[in-house]
C-alpha cells in the first residue's frame, strides 16, 4: 500500500506567515516605537499589553463604543479594530499622552470640575475625542459637540455634564490663544 502524503492547503502558509512578526515603527505620545508585533495583533492590545499603557479601554471590541479612542495622526480611531502594523511610521496619541506630568490637560480637569466621570470607562475615549474635535474646531456650536462624540457611548452621565465639559474646555482654550 502506498503511503499517502498530506498536502498543506493554500491558506496554511498564510496562517504561518501571520505568526511571523512583523517590525513596527511609530510615535507615540511624541516618542519613537520600534518593537515586532504580529500582523493580526490590533493596536488597542499592543498599546494595553505590550507597552502598558492602560488609560484606552477595550470595552465592546466591534469599534462601536468609542472607549477605546486613541489619534493617528489627530484623527480618533477605534483601536479595537485598527491592527498594529497600520499605524507604521504614523503618530498615535493616547490619554496617557494628553497631560502633561501630574497635570490634566483643560479637557481632562474640566470632566474632573463639571462632575462628567461617573464609572471613567468611556472617560478616555471621550476625551481623545474632544482633543481631536477641539483641535480642527475651537469653537463648536452643541450640535458639532455631539457630532464629534457620536461615535462614544456613555451609560452612565447622560451627556449633559459631558457637554458641559466641553464647552468649558472650549471656553478656557479659547482664552489662552
């Protein structure tokens, strides 16, 4: 009888090239990122995991909850779903990034003043958020505000002191230009 041999099928070579690691290089929070990641790790697991970076949360992994928010290049996207190899040679931005020392940033100390962190788990999305409208937009009307954080969910302030914050934060940028 003979012996049979296996063939690999088409897709096994793939799935052995997607454990090789790839290299990575980018700026984070203003400093240089060299590391090897795999292909199919996602950003969001790279920052937690990897660098230790634990402000940006992971909470329903399908990029529709905004806790999860970090900038590429000033703009918010959702971690969850971005792979670590798309940020090559990109700036990324996460809450641990935003203040500076010990210091919060005007967005961050107006959440802490209007009351708009009740739990915290969307805090650092919202917030990533806000720098990027309060960035390209100073002086958004309520309805760009809510625009801007449409893509983040709360389930426990209710926006209002959210709003807020925001506006205050506007105002108080506004005053330092």
């Amino acid at each position: 009888m003979k012996k049979r041999t296996s063939r690999k099928s088409p897709g096994s070579k793939r799935l052995q090239n997607a454990e090789q690691l790839w290299p990575l290089r980018f700026t984070l929070n203003g400093r240089k990122v060299q590391a090897r990641v795999k292909p199919t790790q996602t950003l969001l697991d790279f920052v937690r995991l990897e660098l230790e970076l634990t402000g940006t949360k992971g909470a329903c992994l399908e990029g529709e909850c905004g806790s999860c928010y970090v900038l590429v290049d000033g703009r918010p996207m959702n971690s969850c779903l971005v792979l670590a190899p798309q940020v090559q040679d990109r700036k990324v931005l996460t809450i641990e990034g935003v203040s500076r020392g010990d210091k919060p940033d005007v967005i961050q100390q107006k959440f802490i003043e209007c009351g708009a962190v009740q739990c915290g788990y969307c805090t650092p999305g919202l917030i990533m958020a806000a720098e990027a409208l309060l960035a390209r937009n100073p002086r958004p009307t309520r309805e760009e505000f809510l625009a801007g954080l449409e893509g983040n969910i709360c389930r426990c302030t209710g926006y209002n002191t959210i709003l807020r914050a925001l506006q205050e934060a506007a105002d108080a940028m506004g005053m330092k230009r």
